[in-house]
C-alpha cells in the first residue's frame, strides 16, 4: 500500500470513528446516568446536584441518579468515579475539596487532571462562618473572635472532612485571627451541619449552599461570608472584612467531570444539556436561594480553572502546615 493510501485509509478510520461518536451521541442516553456524590447525603455538594439531576431528568428523558460515596474528604467517591466504564453514563460531581487533596493525600490512586474531562461548573458558593445560637453567645463576628482569644482550644468546629474547604477555611481562620479552635472531621458537610443544628459542635465553616436553609429558620446565626461583597439573598450577613478579619475570602465550588475517554461527542452533549438546565427559572431560583451565581465555565475555562485551584490550594497547604488528624 503507498502513502496515499495509508493516509486515505487513516482518513477513513478518523472520520468513521467522528460518524460513530456523533450517532452515539444522538442516541444517547438509552438508560439511566449516575452522578457520583462524593459525601455524604444533605451537604453543600447534594443541594446543588440534586436540582440539577431533576431538571436533567426531564431534559434527556431518563432518570439521572445521585450516588452518595463518602469518605476521605471526597476522594474515596472520586477514586471510583475515575475507575468507571467512559461510556456516558457515570459522570463525577466533584468540588473544590478535590483541587486541595493532592496537597494532603500523597497517594491517591487517581489525578484529577489526568483521569477527568472537566465538563462544566455549575456552582460557587462562598463559605460561610455559622454557629449554634444555644452554643455561641456572639452576635457578631468581633465579640466571636474575642472569645475565642480569652478561651483557647476550648471550642471545636466540624468539618466536611479532613481537607475539604471547610477544614482549609477554619485553618486559614485561625491563622489571620490567631485563635485556636480544635478541629472535627465528619464524614460529609451533611452530618456536620446536623451535629451543628443539634449542637454537638458549635461552629462549622461551611459552604453557603448547605446552611443557607438553617439560617433562615434561624437555627444557625451567620457571622460572616468569607466573600468580597455581600450575598444578595443574604443581604444582612457581612461579609469577614466587613466584620473585622479582612482577607479571609474562601469560595467553595462544585463542577460536573467525565471519566477519561468519554466520547467527545457526549462530554458536547452533556455540556449543552447542563447549560440549558442552569439556566431554567427553577436552578436560577434555587441557587440564588444557596448563595450562588449560575456560572458558565465550560470545557477548557473549566480545566484551566481547576489547575489554578490545585495550584492555590497546594500554597495555602504549605504555608499553613496544614496535616490530616
């Protein structure tokens, strides 16, 4: 065979294998999709995937179902999400958590970078510092950190788990304000946000989109957002410069990945059918009501987005000497 048939012949083949992806995509999906959670039911990372996998459900016309797998701040769901079948029907719902657990996990068995196909974010609500009203006598953010400073190591506060956002956050916390609070890692923002309503810990440094429904039940006092400007539907929560603890700005985020060798053709679809639910009244509604934006990061803005974070999250880990209990 000469040269101008191989080159015809690889032709060929590149331009069946784009017909087939195409027709995969147009008959896709002929069955149920799982988005894999990776903690536990009731946190920040489920009021968001959850609205989206029921407008999902009626935009493709087959139930997407959420999979709760807990553990090791995210990484345990994410590992098996990394490991699953790329045929378009498991995709990832990971957060910023993952950016930070290359930092604290040296030996995870999966790289976000290498073994996902970043398809879209779909939310970034800012933490937020929420106590017990029964437990924490502080109104405000200041008489909170003066207390703190006369009771060191007196108070704990709950995480989302060992390297998640909300652990980072109380370590960055205690650092620009010089206090020291003892450190719970749960196994989910979920049982951290109970054990909080419940009172057994009095303070979390939780993502917005979690405790924004206890806080307007009144059963969480916000102190303050660690955001550069105000929440608009929590206008009365100022935000941590406002309150006295200038430069303590964390953001949590939460994005919908592929397994490796997803069909392109798919990942465009998935993509296109995640834009129009965010921007259905029902998601804006809801996310307004969790303290977040309706972002539209796509694709390669979305990969280059989660390589700054890992980069960031790696600094913070470093100069704060945060370890894992």
């Amino acid at each position: 065979m000469n040269l101008k048939s191989n080159w015809f012949a690889l032709f060929m083949l590149l331009g069946g294998a784009a017909v087939a992806s195409h027709a995969e995509a147009q008959t896709w999906p002929e069955k149920p999709i799982t988005f894999v959670v990776p903690f536990a039911a009731g946190g920040g990372t489920d009021a968001f995937a959850r609205p989206l996998a029921a407008q999902l459900d009626m935009q493709l016309g087959t139930r997407v179902l959420i999979e709760n797998r807990a553990g090791a701040g995210g990484t345990v769901g994410a590992s098996q999400a990394s490991k699953a079948a790329p045929d378009g029907y498991t995709f990832f719902v990971g957060a910023a958590h993952h950016a930070i657990a290359p930092a604290l996990y040296p030996n995870l068995d999966y790289n976000l970078e290498r073994d996902f196909i970043p398809v879209a974010l779909i939310a970034r609500p800012p933490q937020v510092i929420v106590v017990n009203p029964d437990k924490v006598a502080a109104k405000t953010l200041a008489e909170f950190v003066a207390y703190l400073k006369a009771n060191p190591d007196k108070l704990n506060y709950g995480s989302a788990g060992g390297g998640t956002t909300h652990h980072l956050a109380g370590e960055l916390f205690k650092i620009l304000t010089q206090t020291r609070i003892v450190h719970v890692p749960y196994r989910g923002a979920g049982p951290a946000m109970q054990d909080l309503v419940a009172g057994h810990v009095p303070l979390v440094f939780d993502g917005l989109g979690s405790s924004a429904a206890q806080i307007r039940d009144g059963k969480l006092r916000a102190l303050a957002v660690a955001a550069p400007k105000r929440v608009p539907a929590f206008p009365d929560i100022p935000t941590a410069a406002e309150a006295g603890v200038p430069g303590y700005e964390v953001s949590t985020w939460y994005g919908v990945f592929a397994p490796k060798n997803t069909p392109p053709a798919i990942v465009e679809r998935m993509t296109r059918e995640l834009q129009k639910a965010m921007q259905t009244q029902a998601i804006k509604d809801a996310w307004e009501r969790n303290g977040s934006d309706v972002p539209d990061v796509t694709g390669k803005a979305f990969a280059t987005m989660v390589s700054a974070e890992t980069v960031r999250w790696q600094k913070v880990v470093t100069e704060a000497g945060v370890k894992l209990d």
